[in-house]
C-alpha cells in the first residue's frame, strides 16, 4: 500500500467537476494572438480598433526585460510573441511615450536573444511561416531589428512551403490554414472563402481570423468568431478554438490511467458519445469536431478510449497516417512528432488481435527508439522532456520493457530533492506525468524504489490546489491547458492511493 497523506480534498470529486467543466474555456491566453486581434480594424467606416482592449492588454503584459509571451526561457514563444506585440503597438498604437518606451524595449530584447531560438528543441507552431513575414511588416513600420540575421528563416520557410502542393494552400485539409497569417501581403481574396470554416474562424485560429479581418475587414461571420474569444478571454485571445475533442480526449486519457472512468461512468459518457460523433471511420479525429484537419495524435487517443468502451472505431483508420518509414501526425509536416507515435503504440496495445497490428507496432518502435541517441526526449507539442518520455514509458511497456527500463532510469536519475521533475522548474504537472509512468512500470514491470514514488506523491499532495501551471504546452505559443493539467495531477495521486 502506499502512504497515505491526510488530505483536505477529494479526488474521485475533484474529477467530477473537472468533467462537468470541458465544454469551457480550455486553452489559456497568449500575447501572440492577443497581439493579432488588436490589430482588427472596426467596421464602422473610421480608424478605430474592433477591440481596442487587446492593445490595452499588451500594454499591461510586457515584461520587465522587455519581452511578451511565457514566463519561461522558451525563445520561439517570446521572440514571436514579442514581434507580434511591437507590430501591434506600432502599427495601431497612439504613439504616445508609453508605446514609443514598450516598443523599444521589445526590440532589444529581440535583438538580444534572437541567436538564442537554437537552444529551443522545437519551433512553436507555424514559426518558420510566420517569423518571415512578422519581419517584413515590422521592416515597413520601420522598427529596429535584427533583419540580416533573420534571413535564414526565409529558406526554411520555402522549405516548408515546398512540401504542400500549391492548389493545396488555399485547403482546410492543410495545417497552413492554422497559420493563414504567413501570407502577408499575398493573400489571393478569390480563393479565401475555401478556408473559412462553419464557425467562422480560419483554422479555429484567433490570429489567422485577425489577420483575416486586417486584410478583408468585411465578413461578419469572422468578426463574431472573435467577438466570442475576446468575450471568453476577457481582453485577450487564447491559440485555438475550439478545442474540445483534444480537451476531453486527454483528460479521459488521464482518468482511464488511474481507472476513474469506471467510478465515473456516468459523467464520462457523454463526452465518449461527443468523441465517437466526431469519429471519422476513414481520418479519425481533429483538435476539434469544427476543424477541418484531422491528425494522428488525437485520433490515436480517441481511439483508445472509444474501442475499450465498446465503441465501434476500427484500427484500420491508422493506415491515413502511416509513411515509408513512421507515420505522420498531419499531412506534410517537417518533423515527424514522437508523441503521435507514442499514443499509437498505446492504442494498438488495445487491439491485439488486428493482423496489421504487429507491423504497424514496429514501425512506431522503430522511429522512436532512434530518439535515444538523445539523453531526454522531447516532442513538437510539449516543451518538456518528461511529457514525452512518461507517456513513452506508458506505451512501451509490454512492447519492450528493455527501452521501457532506459526511460525510467532517466527519470528516477533527474528527480528533484522536493521529490519533482522539471525542466525549467519544479512543476505539478511534469510530477504527475513522471509519477503516472513509474506507477505503471512499477505493477507491470518490476517493483520502484518506494521513496521515489513517496516523494514525487508528496509533492503533489503540497502543491494540489495551485492554480499556477506554467504554460508547457506548443502552439503558435507557450498555453496551459487547464483541465488536462488538473486531471494528470489528479490521475498520478489516485494512481499512487491505489498502489
């Protein structure tokens, strides 16, 4: 048995209400997009702003060095971040002192960091598009920064286009959409209406709807897709919406780790009836039932929850996203992603019996075993190494217990005195996702040194209740998704009470 903590909260409770909570806001804000809405003209004929609390918010969020985005040293997010900002106050600012003092100190702190994006393992979403074209419209603005230095992100930039077939650029069915933003001044107004989707957004992203409106400013359709972020946000804009199926999806992943969906049949049913209405026998799942794109990594998940509840998905839909050599999690992407891969061989865990399976199986484990040339390994949608590893750990067992083994010692290597992991610091979340990974390891593999898991639990059980969860997690920026955080961290503790 573990060590039982006396505790002033109840977890199978706290996972009800994070249940009855999904269809709420599920992304935190980000200076990025807040910094694209504040741009939107009215539509009223004059030079006001639709949304001049977004400038409002900039101005209140920058940071004493200079900088907009996370609090953390992750330079995509605040490099971007921070462009974005400066364009925004001095495209649409008042030029008042206050701007005039912003603006220059977000152009240092560009110019003195931007050699620095090399130490990010990964681009934010969308980077190597949009950085190129966030320059030349700050070139035209006249602000100081680092343009020959930059130069280099416009090959990287043609090497991304060069993936995606041209007719395919003005598609939903490409990720670019997402990031419709890149196209600048070369928007071809004859073909945009292809991209908008039912709700109005385009790519269900609050920025490429802004630039949207900055370039075309008469489409209502788009005008009230923002106003509904900005009234959620509360003066700011968050990266995506909406994003259900990937919110209820990772917190139904969480709860099934610690068997909570058995106690709570009843409140997860709906939201596995919403998953299986999103279900697609063909493509699987998006982010988002009302975004066009589907991709592995949700898909993969969906999977898992809808097939072991007796639903009726078919394993056949992971051949969409198989290649030569791996799979892919969306079409024409330049970095295969090892989490997609990862949350594969953990649904395929669920269907032995599918002929394709062992093949399928080998592939996934062959692509990510060649991530162990690196000490930690990491993921394009998460900025921590131990996301990427814990859920490795979770879906390798049974598979190969020997790669299992080298992941877990990895982690019981890097914990922390307080009994934490993290790589920027000591968080919640990353602790959950380490301690979900050496529990599972611990009753399917062989036995873990108790201490570990005692002093990971007792770190959460110090923390539970905080509501400060640094932003780990990849869009166009850094975002924290606060449910699917609470739920990991409510997931571990009831994982390790049940040992």
């Amino acid at each position: 048995m573990a060590h039982r903590t006396k505790r002033w909260f109840d977890l199978e409770h706290d996972a009800r209400h994070i249940l009855k909570e999904l269809d709420q806001l599920a992304m935190s804000n980000t200076a990025y997009d807040t910094a694209w809405v504040a741009r939107v003209p009215s539509n009223n004929g004059d030079s006001d702003l639709a949304f001049p609390e977004a400038l409002d918010w900039l101005r209140r969020n920058q940071y004493s060095n200079g900088s907009w985005g996370a609090r953390l040293e992750y330079y995509h997010d605040l490099i971007i971040s921070s462009l974005a900002a400066i364009v925004a106050l001095a495209g649409c600012g008042n030029g008042s002192k206050q701007d005039r003092e912003a603006i220059q100190r977000g152009e240092n702190y560009i110019k003195q960091n931007i050699q620095s994006l090399h130490y990010d393992p990964f681009e934010t979403v969308g980077f190597e598009l949009i950085l190129p074209t966030m320059l030349e419209k700050a070139k035209q603005l006249g602000l100081d920064l680092p343009y020959d230095e930059c130069r280099r992100f416009n090959r990287i930039r043609e090497a991304k286009l060069g993936l995606i077939p041209e007719r395919l650029l003005y598609s939903r069915q490409v990720t670019t959409t997402h990031s419709l933003e890149f196209m600048g001044n070369q928007l071809d107004f004859a073909q945009i209406a292809e991209l908008q989707e039912k709700n109005g957004s385009f790519g269900n992203s609050p920025s490429a709807t802004a630039y949207f409106l900055v370039e075309c400013q008469e489409n209502l359709h788009a005008r009230q897709y923002l106003e509904q972020i900005m009234a959620i946000g509360e003066g700011a804009a968050m990266p995506a919406y909406p994003t259900e199926i990937f919110n209820k999806s990772w917190v139904l992943y969480n709860f099934d780790l610690a068997g909570l969906l058995a106690e709570l049949r009843k409140e997860a049913k709906s939201h596995l009836d919403d998953l299986y209405k999103a279900w697609d026998p063909e493509r699987g799942v998006g982010f988002s039932q009302q975004y066009s794109v589907p991709d592995l990594d949700d898909t993969a998940v969906v999977f898992k929850l809808l097939y072991q509840a007796g639903y009726n998905v078919d394993p056949a839909v992971f051949h969409f996203y198989e290649r030569n050599t791996h799979f892919a999690c969306y079409p024409y992407e330049r970095n295969p992603s090892v989490g997609a891969h990862v949350h594969l061989l953990d649904a395929l865990h669920t269907c032995s019996d599918y002929k394709h399976q062992p093949k399928m199986v080998e592939k996934a484990l062959s692509f990510y075993r060649t991530q162990l040339r690196n000490a930690l390994w990491f993921d394009k949608w998460h900025i921590s190494p131990y996301y990427a590893m814990s859920h490795a750990i979770i879906a390798t067992i049974g598979y190969d217990n020997e790669l299992a083994r080298r992941m877990i010692n990895c982690i019981t290597h890097t914990q922390r005195q307080d009994g934490s992991w993290g790589y920027f610091g000591s968080t919640s979340e990353e602790t959950a996702y380490c301690l979900q990974a050496l529990i599972l390891y611990h009753r399917q593999v062989e036995l873990m040194d108790r201490p570990v898991l005692y002093h990971a639990a007792q770190y959460l059980y110090n923390q539970y209740g905080s509501q400060h969860h640094p932003p780990l997690w990849i869009e166009k920026s850094l975002y924290t998704p606060p449910h699917i955080v609470r739920s990991v961290i409510v997931s571990a503790l009831r994982m390790y009470e049940t040992l």
